[in-house]
C-alpha cells in the first residue's frame, strides 16, 4: 500500500511537472513499455490529469485491457473522467467499440449514465449477448439501474442460462451478477421470482448458494415475497446434505427476523446435529478445470459457522424462539465449543427472553469467563435483564 501511495505522491509531482500540452501524450507513450515501474506511474498521472489527457483518450483505449491491476486501474480511471465529462454519446461509441476490452468500460460508464433508458438499455441487451464474458457481466450488474425498463427483467432472467465458467473459487460470472442485480431491483423484478425459487432448490452447489443470498435480497426489498421463499430456505435447512448452502439459508432466515417463527424448531433441530467441519468443505478447481473439484479446507470451521448463523437467527426471531434457551445455554456453557458459537449463544440468549432464569444464570457464568469477548457478550447480554429483586 505504502508502494502504490508513493508512486501516486510520484504521479501527482509528474502533473504538476509537465504543464505543457505534450504532456499526456508523453505519458501515453510510456504505456506501452515492459517496465511496470515506468507504466504504473504513467497511469496514475493520466488519472490525475483525467479531461486534461483528452487528447490521449485513444492511446490509452489502446492500452486497456493491461494485466496488471494497478495500470489498468490507472487507466480506467483517466478514461472515465474524459468520457464521462463528454456525455452520453462518448459512453455510447465506446460500449459499441470493436475492441472487447473498450466495450466492456464502455458498458460499465453507462451505469452512470443513467438517464435516458431508450437509448442506453438497447445498447445493454445487445451487450448481454455479446462474444466475450467481460462485456457480458458488465452489462448484467449495470443494467439494474434500469431495472423499470419491460425489457431488462427478461433479459436478466435470460442471463441466467449464460455457460460463462467459473476458473476457481469466489470467482463471479455472468449468473452471479444477474441473479445478483435482479434482487437488487425488486419488486419489480418478480416475474423472476419463480426461476430463482427453482434454481436455489435444484441449481448446481455455488449457484445455489448466490441464488440464496440473492433471495434474501428480494425479501429486504419485497418483504412480500417472504412467505414464497420461506420454504424453501427451510427445505434446505432441512437437509442435511446441503453443507454450506443451510448456513446461507440460516443467514436469510436472520434477515426474515420474526417472520421466520417458522422455522424455529428446524434451527433447534440443527443445533443438535452432530456435525463434523470434514463433512463439507468449499470446492475449487483443479487446473482450471470446472469438470474437476476437490475439497479445501481454506474456510474457517463449517460445522461452527452454521451454528453460529443459526444462533443468530434464532436471536433475530426474538422471544417466539424460547424452546431453544435449554439447548442455547448448554452451547454457552460447553468449553468444547468455538468462542464464535458461544458469543452467539449470549447474545441470543439476551434477545430471546430476558425473563429466563437459567437463561440468567448461564449469562452470569459466562460473564466470568477468561475470554474477553465471551465476558464482554455476556455481561452486554445481561443488561437485557431486570434487576435481581426488580
């Protein structure tokens, strides 16, 4: 960090330095060698000259696309500051460009553009559909923001039949950003509902898993829709060969709050389970390879994870989830536990019902413990409690 701040503190002496008008062009110029050290300063210099470097704007279109991050930063960001100051048609001929790597900031500066959704959206649909995946999931998570548009819901729901292949693990694709931007628009977008509903139950394991998220989007939005995906966050919390994807369910149940009463004795039957972190692990290609997965064990404990969400679910349901406070208390007080499952279950015992006794009396306990945090979370937890002789 201190690296990349000196060569800006380098970059921004550059501009003061070079007044004359050849100056952006130099800089250009010094795009196209081998030397990061000579093309990461040149590019941050472009972004602090932005409009003033207009008359290098096709230079640095050129040099899009470069492999390193902090260039191609640089020059994104020089690129929009010319293009955006010079309207809406400038975006247009760039999202329109022959060169894949034009088109897709082209399409990404329309977001900001946001204005006149009859001559941008065409552009956007077309976008979808184009030959390279970059494009296309630019177009896919900036098209929300003209989510109101007949056209862009279908064409979103579309998207999400794009074969754009994941490389390795977190890597987001065409389906992610479209299932990602059709909860970001809503209520709006509820013809898109039932595809979803249908893709979380049967979709492939990663996809399930962001459609799930997605979904507690939708009822953030919409809390109309809960009652509709309700079930089937339960039916997957239910299975107990689902893995991870339960602890995103429990996520979104946390979200419903009150609502997700519903779900309480299956959160209670989880907490029970015996459960093992070997039993599921996040999977990540071998070579690239999408045909080829194996097990990690880079993410922390999952077995953990899930009860701690789903203590913090049953927290969220508040008092409709008192049968848990028996099972809560014996996680609070078994060392064996992780201190994230334990803070958890202070917490939740705090929010379930502040007039339980052996709630009390765990808290108490737990509040003389020699971790910090778990000390910390009890005695917070405690002062939801009346007065001893109140």
């Amino acid at each position: 960090m201190e690296a990349i701040e000196k060569r800006k503190d380098l970059a921004a002496s550059a501009v003061r330095l070079l007044k004359r008008r050849e100056a952006a062009a130099r800089l250009a110029d010094l795009l196209k060698t081998k030397n990061l050290d000579v093309r990461r300063p040149a590019a941050h210099a472009l972004a602090e000259l932005g409009v003033k470097a207009s008359a290098s704007l096709p230079a640095l279109l050129d040099a899009l696309g470069d492999s390193d991050p902090e260039v191609e930063g640089g020059l994104r960001e020089a690129v929009g500051k010319i293009v955006l100051a010079d309207g809406l048609e400038a975006t247009l001929r760039l999202a329109k460009d022959r060169r894949p790597s034009v088109r897709e900031v082209g399409v990404r500066f329309l977001g900001y553009k946001g204005t006149n959704s009859e001559v941008v959206v065409p552009v956007m649909l077309k976008a979808i559909r184009d030959e390279d995946r970059d494009v296309r999931r630019a177009a896919v998570s900036t098209i929300r923001q003209y989510g109101k548009h007949p056209a862009v819901v279908a064409a979103l729901i579309e998207a999400l039949k794009d074969k754009d292949p994941r490389k390795h693990h977190g890597d987001s694709n065409v389906f992610d950003y479209a299932a990602f931007s059709l909860s970001s628009i809503g209520r709006d977008a509820e013809k898109a509902l039932p595809t979803l509903l249908e893709l979380a139950e049967n979709g492939d394991p990663h996809s399930r898993r962001q459609v799930v998220i997605c979904l507690g989007r939708f009822g953030r939005l919409a809390p109309e829709f809960w009652p509709r995906i309700f079930p089937v966050l339960l039916a997957i919390l239910k299975d107990k060969k689902a893995g991870r994807l339960r602890g995103a369910a429990a996520g979104m149940m946390e979200e419903m709050g009150r609502d997700a009463k519903g779900a309480v004795p299956v959160l209670i039957d989880i907490l029970r389970e015996k459960m093992s972190d070997e039993d599921e692990a996040p999977w990540v290609f071998i070579n690239d390879d999408p045909g080829s997965v194996v097990k990690t064990m880079l993410m922390p404990p999952w077995a953990s994870s899930l009860r701690s969400g789903i203590l913090s679910a049953l927290a969220a349901v508040g008092p409709e989830s008192r049968a848990a406070i028996p099972t809560i208390v014996e996680i609070l007080g078994n060392n064996s536990r992780t201190l994230s499952e334990r803070r958890n279950a202070a917490e939740a015992l705090g929010k379930i019902d502040p007039s339980s006794e052996s709630a009390r009396k765990a808290l108490e306990k737990a509040a003389r413990d020699v971790d910090d945090d778990l000390r910390a979370s009890a005695e917070q937890a405690l002062k939801r409690f009346p007065a001893k002789g109140s």
